[in-house]
C-alpha cells in the first residue's frame, strides 16, 4: 500500500512539474506571434502580447517568459520594466531582436547606442558551438538578419559567454554563464533551419537543466 502511495506521489510530483513547463509569458509588440504558435504547439499556455498585467508574468521555476521586441520599443518606460520584473521571477528567459541589449545591460553590459542602419538586411555566415541553444546545427551556417536588431558580441559583460555570431561579430546567440537567461537574435528565430533547433534545446534545457545553458 505504501508503494503505491509513493507511487502516486510520484506521479502527481510528475504533472506538477509538467504543468508549471507549459507556462510561458511571451511580450512582444507583434513581432513574435510565429513564436507564440510554436510554443502551443509544444504544449505551452501561452500568455501574449504588448501590455500584459503584472499577474500574468509566470514566476515559477520551470516557466518560461520571452521578450520580443523590434528596434526602439525596448527604450519605452513600460518595456524597461517588463526587463525588471522577467529579469527577477525565476523564469527562464530568453531575449529575441531589440530585447537583447537591454537584458544584457541588466546584467552588466555596457548600454550600446542604437542602430542606424538604413538598409532590409543582409545574408550572414554565422560560427556556432555546439552548446547552449545551437547544440545540434553545424559549426558554420547562414541566416538572414533583419536590420536594427545588431549588437556586437565583444560588448558582451563576462556574466555572458557567446554561443554564435556573424563573421563581422554581430551576436547570434549568448546565454548567462549561471542563470537561466538566453539572447537571440531575431533572425535566427526567423529562420526555419535555426528555429526548431533552438527551441527544442531551450525545452531541452529548461527540463535537464533549470533552463541553464552551462
């Protein structure tokens, strides 16, 4: 009879744990909603959208919050402390596009001025390590990358380590050396190739790893 109980215990223990992993707080100003879908399709509730109430940041270990942003919105008083509050509640938490820098400065990088870059985009060759959310893509791919979402990877604080970034070192990708944060550039998770690698490795992580990278 014990064994059983402990077996229930166990098994209630599992879908605790499994329900707090379908929790994700996406922030975006409509520049994410392909992302949102994906995460669904995963088994995610997914909370979304530009004005979010205080209630509705998941918290919990094991959940998940991303923001999404294009150029210029992260500079908003409203977005600043969205980064605050995603920064602190235990989260994973991975930064997509423009929300990269300010969650980097959160975390002791230096503030870089914005982009002025005029032009669509541009075809980049892109060097991985096979850690982190590029584990399993080759050591050397391209993507496209949308204008104004640049941030140099030497910029980076040492609370950071790099994981991918352009031939002219342009950041891909980068992961906190302790906490469960994550920055990605836009264009990788515009890229059908990069996407559902990177996500599975996120799920991956958040499940063996409390969403830490290392």
């Amino acid at each position: 009879m014990a064994r059983i109980d402990r077996n229930q215990a166990r098994d209630r223990h599992a879908h605790i744990r499994a329900r707090a992993l379908r929790k994700v707080t996406v922030v975006h100003d409509g520049s994410a909603f392909q992302l949102a879908s994906d995460l669904r399709a995963y088994g995610f509730d997914v909370a979304e959208g530009p004005l979010l109430a205080s209630a509705a940041v998941h918290g919990d270990l094991g959940s998940l919050a991303v923001i999404a942003t294009r150029p210029g919105a992260t500079r908003s008083e409203r977005m600043q402390d969205w980064t605050r509050q995603l920064c602190w509640n235990g989260a994973t938490l991975l930064a997509v596009g423009a929300a990269m820098g300010p969650v980097a400065e959160f975390f002791g990088t230096r503030r870089t001025p914005r982009s002025i870059e005029t032009v669509s985009g541009r075809l980049a060759n892109v060097d991985s390590v096979d850690q982190g959310l590029f584990t399993g893509l080759p050591q050397k791919f391209r993507v496209a990358l949308p204008a104004g979402d640049g941030f140099p990877a030497s910029e980076l604080s040492s609370e950071f380590r790099a994981t991918a970034q352009s031939h002219d070192g342009e950041l891909i990708g980068a992961s906190h050396v302790f906490r469960p944060v994550h920055l990605l550039h836009a264009g990788a998770m515009e890229s059908g190739e990069v996407r559902p690698v990177v996500l599975k490795n996120l799920l991956r992580l958040m499940r063996e790893n409390g969403g830490r990278a290392f």
